[in-house]
C-alpha cells in the first residue's frame, strides 16, 4: 500500500527533520521530498524553503 500524499506544509518539516540528523545532498532531499508524493513545483518550492545550512553546496 502507498503512503498518502503530504502536502507541502507537511513534507517541509519532514525534509527538514531528513536533514537534521545526518548530512544530504540537495538530490537526497529532492528524492524524498518525491518520495512524499510531491509533483515538481511542490518538490522546487520546498527545497528553495530549506535552510541553506542544511544541505551541503
């Protein structure tokens, strides 16, 4: 069964959380947020919403 699809305001956090406890790159992130059930607009807004220090340039 898939999971159900995050809104944006949901998966922020999330992707946020994603970030916090171990070091990824800006596709991992992009990946989950996919994973989330995101489509590419949603998936773009969110990681330009992710702080910088977050993910490695």
């Amino acid at each position: 069964m898939n999971p159900p699809k995050l809104t944006p305001l949901q998966a922020l956090p999330r992707a946020k959380h994603y970030c916090s406890y171990q070091e990824r790159s800006h596709s991992d992130v992009k990946d989950k947020l996919y994973g989330f059930g995101l489509n590419k607009a949603e998936v773009e807004q969110n990681h330009q919403h992710i702080d910088r220090r977050e993910l490695p340039e």
